[in-house]
C-alpha cells in the first residue's frame, strides 16, 4: 500500500514511482517470453521501417507470466491506494511490450493515453532494462494531467504546445515501475545506444460500479465485480457481487446479464 503522501504526490505530478521493483527471476522470464514472440514475430506485432518486429500487443493472450506481472503485488497493492480495491486491467489499450531501439526515435513522441476528462485510466510501465537519459528514459510534463482535454493530438493544442519543453526525464532501474495517470503528458525519450529499452506498458481501471455490463475487453484482477446503479428500484442496488469467474462469465451474456449470470452459477 502507498503512504498518504506518495498517493498525495501521484494525485498532484501524475506521475509516481512504484516502492517495490518486480523480482530478478519474474524480470528476467519475462524479456525471455518477450524476445521469444518478438523472434517468432508471433502476431499481433507491431515492426519498425525496416520491417523489424519491435513491439508485441495483446500480451494478455500471451503466455501466462505477462498475466501474473500484470497481477504481481508490487504492482497490484500500490495501485489499490490509487483505484481501490476492485482493479481491472484493460485488453484494448496498451497491452503491449516494445524493445525502444535507436531506430524508433521519435521527434513527437509526447503523448497523453487518454485525451478527455471522461474515464480515465492509470498506467503502469514496467522497465525490464534500466532505462536512462541516455537510452530514452521516460519523460514526463508533470502535473499536466490537470490541463483541458483536447480533440486528438496534443501536438495540435496551443496549450499543450506551451508546456511540451518542461518534459523532465525519469529514469528507472531494471524491474522498476512507474504508474502515470494517462491524462499527463509523457512519452518515451530518443534511445542514443546500442541497446534495447525493453519495457511493458498496461493499463488498469477501477470496476466501472454503474456498469452492469461486464466488459470482455478488461480482466478483473483484483476484488470484484460490483454495481451500484440506481436504475431497478431507483434506490442504489444490492446486487450480489462477482468474483472474477462469475463477472467473466457474465461478460459473455450481454446487456442486463448480470444477475441472470449469477443465477446461472449459483444453479452450477
Ligand atoms: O515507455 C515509455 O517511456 C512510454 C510508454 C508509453 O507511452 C506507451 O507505451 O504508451
């Protein structure tokens, strides 16, 4: 769990970096399983100019260590003081690992993941390999996350455009984990080794409680399935709470599922 504090700094930069790292061995089977598809060019992969695959997507349908570094406790426990205790991992954002070489510097490379003040969703960029000034470390506008939305790019915003030069770089060590909220404006700096920067970028939510709609596109790894609407009886529901068999299974039913989907577990 985060001390008060550090919540309070995330709440305020966008931006903090994790206490804990990943541990070696978990570190070193994931660059394993990462240079594995990447060799394989197991799709879906994403390639460079030269053709090159340097990044693999949809790690959730990759083997089960991306899974379980997603769900880790290094990662998921801080993260509980920021989303509290219901933690979904999303399937259609990120979901990705990139090796970052020098071949895919990019000028415009600031970003923000989400561009409106509407759902916003927390990042977590695992570094595999220890990422510095020199080797495109992160770089971060902080507290730019309190700034309006904007329709597409950021690089069409004057406001944005008045604070792209006050990136700071932060630097992290192999296993490190930097959890960003995706409304600040960050992105990779320019790799100037020899070297790859490989890290892993996942996204997570907090259960969406009026949603009584499990979405397939996200994983619950965390707590539960729950729903507060008001809509039945006009007063807030008490619906049974899913663990995350039951709020998959429920995904698969559609509108309404809900409590149908209990029902049917409950009949096994
Ligand atoms: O690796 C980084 O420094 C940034 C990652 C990022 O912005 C992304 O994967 O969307």
């Amino acid at each position: 769990m985060l001390a008060m504090r550090q919540v309070q700094l995330f709440r305020n930069n966008g931006f903090l970096r994790l206490p804990n790292r990943l541990p070696p061995a978990l570190v070193e089977d994931l660059k394993v399983a990462i240079m594995a598809d990447i060799a394989g060019e197991v799709e879906p992969v994403v390639r460079n100019r030269d053709g090159r695959a340097v990044r693999i997507s949809a790690l959730m349908d990759r083997a089960p260590i991306f899974r379980e570094a997603a769900a880790h406790p290094s990662a998921l426990d801080p993260l509980e003081s920021l989303l509290g205790p219901n933690i979904e991992v999303l399937i259609n954002r990120h979901n990705h690992a990139t090796l970052r070489t020098s071949g895919e510097n990019k000028r415009d490379a600031l970003h923000r993941d989400v561009k409106q003040w509407t759902r916003n969703i927390f990042t977590i960029i695992f570094y595999l390999e220890e990422t510095t000034v020199e080797n495109g470390c992160t770089r971060i506008v902080p507290g730019s996350h309190h700034f309006p939305g904007v329709p597409m790019s950021i690089h069409n915003s004057d406001w944005a455009r008045d604070v792209l030069g006050q990136a700071l770089p932060v630097p992290m060590p192999a296993g490190g984990m930097l959890v960003i909220d995706s409304m600040v404006i960050h992105g990779p700096g320019e790799n100037h080794t020899d070297d790859t920067r490989m890290s892993m970028t996942v996204g997570y939510h907090s259960v969406d409680e009026l949603m009584d709609i499990p979405n397939p596109k996200r994983l619950l790894v965390r707590g539960e399935g729950v729903y507060n609407g008001n809509d039945e009886s006009g007063k807030r529901q008490k619906q049974p709470r899913m663990n995350a068999d039951e709020w998959r299974e429920a995904g698969k039913y559609g509108m309404g599922a809900r409590t149908r989907a209990v029902a049917r577990v409950g009949e096994g």
